[in-house]
C-alpha cells in the first residue's frame, strides 16, 4: 500500500488533502489503483436494516469518493436491482473519471429457486439493463456473482466467463472477475478456463472467525489476480449491533460472536471497527469493500 495521487483524481472536485492520506494499490495486473477501502453497494440496495434515507446514503457516497475512496462494487442482486439504481442516481452527480466501478451478473432474485441464471443470453441481456440502471456505458470491472451456485464449474468456465470476454472486446467492460464463497471452488474455475480473469471478490474469508483466505492468497497471487475483499465483518456477525435475522452462520457462532460484541460494548469499543481494523492488516489483499449508509458509520 502506497499514498499516492490515483488517476481517479480530478482537481477540484476532491478533498486534495484527504486523497493524498488515503492509501492505494494496484489491482492485480489491471491499470487500477484503488483505495484501502473501498465501497460496497448492498447497503445501498437494503440488504441491511440500517436505519438510513436515500440522502444518507448519497451523503456518504459522495462523502467517501471526495475523500479518495474510488471503487465501487454493485450488483443487480443487493435489493434486485435498488442498489444499482440508488448508486446511478448517485452517479450523476460524480464525474465518471472519479471512480472505478464494478458490477456483477448471473445471480438476480431472492428467491433461491429463480434467484440465479449464467446463461449467456441472460448474461448479456441483464448486464445491458445495469448498464442503464447505473447511468453508465461502460463499467470498470464485471464479475460472475456466487459462481458456486451453479453447481457446474464448466458452464461457468466455458459460457459464462465467455460471454464476459466478449463483453470486454466490445469495450462496455474493461476487466472481468468471479465472486463466491468457497474458495476452493475458486481455483476449479480459474483452472478450467481459458479465458483471463483479472479479479477474484471473496467475503467473510477474512475475519476473526475465519482467515482461510490467506491460505489461498499466493495461489491467487501466481495468478496475477486481483483481490478484493468484501464483508469485513462477517456480514454483521462481528459487529455491536448483530447480525440480520437472515444471517446463515450457526447459532453457536452467533452466541460466541454476541459475547464478543458485549465485551466490547463494556468497554466502549464497536466490535465492527476492530474487525475491519483486522481485516486490513493483511498487505495481500488490494482492498476491502465496506458498506456504509450514512455519515455516522463512515466516520467510524
């Protein structure tokens, strides 16, 4: 990590002084250097019960962009297509040199029995209406969303993953990645495809309950991949707060976690600013998206 001026910087738009404090990396091999910290879209699209108005949210975005965060992550999925459109919205207000931005296709619905589709048709269908959503013509980086959920490792290699390339020759993308949670699935994919991947997206790999992502970090790394982090805090498990009532950890982790977060609360710290904290120790990682609706969280 590096203090430097990115080339998502525009004079006179920025905080100069917060930009030049903010740290960057390259991500993976791409021409991207992004910030520590970086902005995660599910807020936006209300995965989380946070208590937050359109405003707070465009507050904190913008806030967060003219202090030197530049990347932002989305996808169709986080409140089946709010999220896209809240940030298009913000968008329009944020000069597009400003920002890297990223979204994702094959996953859509809540409804886990229609909730996914990595057919090409649909692929390029659906990315066309984000597209739109966003207010965007191009986007920086389009990943393949929960590629687990497939459950067939050569149609994402050999389809999804295609079409995504195709995508990028047609100059509407410029870089394309996989999101998931298991991560040795990860590597079946990336094994099996000939198509380049530049980025890798996985969450809640990172925290206090669970670092397996650095066991796979190098693997990545002699990939020449781009690693981004998501979920610092295990998706609200690792926070003072709790998690959301749809949270899937069991309820023994759940339990554990709760002891942590009133042992912190005694002592007047938030559980959720230490997990982060942790999170971003690890110099292998390019950053860490973090999900924010207002002014409150953001500052924390």
């Amino acid at each position: 990590m590096t203090s430097l001026i990115p080339g998502t910087y525009v004079e006179g738009w920025h905080e100069k002084a917060k930009v030049e404090k903010m740290k960057y990396k390259q991500l993976g091999k791409t021409d991207m250097f992004v910030s520590q910290v970086s902005i995660g879209g599910s807020v936006a699209g209300g995965v989380y019960p946070d208590d937050v108005t359109l405003n707070d949210i465009k507050d904190s975005f913008i806030t967060a962009l003219k202090a030197g965060l530049n990347y932002i992550d989305t996808a169709p999925f986080y409140g089946e297509t709010r999220s896209e459109t809240v940030i298009g919205e913000i968008l329009k207000e944020v000069p597009r040199e400003a920002y890297y931005l990223a979204t994702k296709v094959g996953r859509y619905k809540n409804d886990m029995k229609i909730g996914f589709d990595f057919s090409r048709e649909t692929v390029m269908a659906e990315f066309e209406q984000s597209l739109k959503r966003l207010g965007v013509d191009y986007v920086d980086v389009l990943q393949v969303h929960d590629f687990e959920f497939c459950r067939n490792t050569e149609k994402i290699a050999r389809e999804t993953l295609v079409a995504l390339d195709d995508l990028r020759k047609s100059g509407k993308v410029r870089y394309i990645g996989i999101t998931g949670y298991p991560l040795d699935d990860f590597h079946k994919v990336l094994d099996s495809t000939d198509v380049k991947v530049d980025t890798i997206l996985s969450y809640s790999r990172n925290i206090f309950t669970d670092n397996t992502l650095q066991d796979h970090l190098s693997q990545f790394k002699s990939k020449e991949l781009g690693i981004i982090n998501a979920s610092p805090t295990g998706m609200g498990l690792l926070t003072c707060r709790g998690p959301p009532e749809w949270h899937p950890a069991r309820k023994h982790l759940k339990d554990l976690c709760k002891l942590a977060s009133e042992y912190c609360k005694e002592k007047g710290v938030e559980l959720g600013k230490l997990s982060v904290y942790h999170t971003l120790q690890c110099e292998d990682i390019d950053t860490t998206l973090l999900g924010f609706g207002n002014l409150r969280i953001l500052n924390e």
